[in-house]
C-alpha cells in the first residue's frame, strides 16, 4: 500500500504540473487583467508601466516559473477584483460546492442503486422500461434546463421551495460554513442538488443496470443458482458486490466532473459557491483567480481518482497482487 501511495503520489505531481502548466498558459487568451483594473481612462504609458510592476511584459517562462515557485508555497496570486490571495477567495466559496456536491451525490445513490439493480433483475418490468426511457431523457437534457424547469415548477407555480441562494448556514470545525446542519439551508439545497445530480443519476442506473446484468450471466452466479441459495443473497451478495467494480472506478470520476458542472447549476440558483465565482472570474478577467480554480480542480479530480484507486483495491483485492507482478 505504502508503494501504491507513493507512485500514485509521483504521478500526481507530473499531472498537476501539467494542469499548472496549461492553465497558466491560456491566461493570455482570456483578456487584458488592466482594463478591469483601471479601466479606459489611463493612457498607455501608465498601463505599459502597470504591466511592468505586475510583470505581464515577461517571457512566459520567467513569469510561469515565477508562479510555480509561489504556487508550491500555496501562493497562487491576489485576485484583481477581490484583493485577496485567489486561495482563500477560493476556499471561502468551497464550502458551498461541497455542499452542493455532497446534496446531489446523496439523490445518485438514493436512487440510482435500487433502480439500477431492479431494471438488471427484471429487465422486462413496466418499471425498468419506464426507468430507462427517463435515463436517455436525463442524458439528453442539458443541466441548465433542468435547473430552469425545477425553478418554474416548484418555485414559481408551486411555491413549495427557494429559487435562489445558499439560506441559512451553520458553522462546522470553527469556520466551515455549511448548510447541511439547517433546515433552512437544506430547503435551498434540494432543487439545485437534484439538477445537479439529473446530470449523472441516468448514467449510473445504465451503468450499474448493465454490469449487473452482466454478471448475472456468468458462470459463477449460474452456479449459485444450482447450488440452490437464495435470490437475494445471490443478486445483492454475490452479483452486486461485482457490479460495483467498474462502478466505484467510473463513479469517482463522475464526482470529479460534477465539481465542473456547478458551474450551471450555481449560476441559475445563484449559488454562492467556486462554479459561480468562476464565472464572475472570466468575466472580470481575473487571471489569477481562474488559474487557480483551474488549479483547485485539478487538484480535486487527483484526490478522488487516488481516493478511488484505494476503494477499488479494498474491493477488489486481486488489484494488489495485479500490481506487485
């Protein structure tokens, strides 16, 4: 395990560089940072002196190995808007795409497990059929739409739940700012964490409707048959449990990705967290606080893929003695 960690620590790093480099690099791309600084009153002379005080006139090594040696310090530059090291911008808006995050994986699981498993068990269902037909819907149905759609019914024609905003919070662990700990906070909570989650919910029931299926097939599970155990034991202890293989893979990066799709779902409820503030970023063209959100992503996507290598061997041991080969 010690040596799994430590290779997957190596490769971490080659991968954040990169996702540094990258993001780093396309700053240019985004716009002139001065004209949001000073705006059009300010001659050229001023501005090109500006640009040298900010160092926006060096060669792109010297200014990316200027960054890299702040960035590995955990200096990732002051946001031009906020005045404040884009981290901690970054990390006062984390707490409410965790939350969001956390919301929509709870309706995933909630629901994706009993369908997907029902659909594979009976396959010819009313139910699975209906299930199935929804889930090519969800896919094809772009997340801000379903944002809209959840607003106009539930908020505006029904008026059961808020259209906007994060509600009341609590503080956690000192100064970690939740909604989860208030009825409030989970009442604004509900529509954007079910748009977010009608993103990946389908992909999971087909997922996990296919591979269970799959297995159902294979050898061993006709031997549980013959072998005359129970239909539960053998759907949920033996054909279950291997099902979630290829589920537990694929679901850690699916919640990587959902980190990427708040961006929509925060900015149609006015969710105050890193989606929105990343928006407001470009247009602002704060370069150092999208290079760091880039950066933070990366970073998360990094986490949760090392964090789902360890759950799949725990799964699967076979995994380890694969790699020690």
């Amino acid at each position: 395990m010690i040596a799994f960690l430590i290779r997957r620590l190596g490769q971490a790093l080659v991968v954040m560089f990169v996702i540094s480099l990258l993001s780093f690099s396309i700053q240019d791309e985004l716009g002139d940072p001065l004209r949001e600084l000073v705006g059009q009153s300010v001659s050229e002379e001023t501005r090109q002196q500006l640009r040298d005080e900010l160092g926006l006139n060096d060669p792109f090594l010297t200014q990316y190995w200027r960054f890299l040696k702040k960035a590995v310090r955990g200096d990732l530059g002051t946001s031009y808007f906020f005045k404040r090291p884009a981290l901690d911008v970054i990390l006062d808006k984390l707490p409410a795409t965790i939350d969001l995050v956390i919301g929509a994986t709870f309706w995933i699981l909630l629901f994706s497990v009993p369908v997907g498993v029902f659909a594979a068990i009976r396959p010819n269902h009313w139910f699975s059929k209906l299930a199935m037909g929804l889930s090519i819907i969800g896919i094809s149905i772009p997340v801000f739409l379903t944002a809209i759609f959840l607003i106009y019914l539930f908020s505006v024609e029904l008026g059961w739940m808020p259209s906007y905003g994060r509600g009341e919070t609590a503080i956690l662990f000192g100064d970690w700012e939740t909604a989860l700990l208030t009825a409030d906070g989970l009442k604004h909570l509900v529509l954007p964490s079910i748009s977010l989650a009608s993103v990946i919910l389908p992909l999971f029931v087909r997922m996990i409707r296919s591979e269970m299926m799959e297995v159902l097939e294979s050898e061993y599970i006709k031997f549980a048959w013959a072998k005359g155990l129970k239909r539960r034991r053998i759907w949920f202890l033996h054909a279950f449990k291997n099902t979630l293989l290829p589920v537990i893979t694929v679901g850690g990066v699916q919640i990587g990705i959902m980190v990427a799709y708040t961006i929509l779902t925060e900015t149609v409820f006015q969710w105050p967290g890193m989606g929105f503030m990343f928006l407001e970023a470009i247009n602002r063209v704060d370069t150092p606080l999208i290079v760091a959100y880039l950066i933070v992503v990366g970073l998360i996507f990094v986490i949760v893929n090392t964090i789902v290598d360890i759950i799949y061997g725990l799964v699967n041991p076979t995994v380890k003695l694969i790699g020690k080969k």
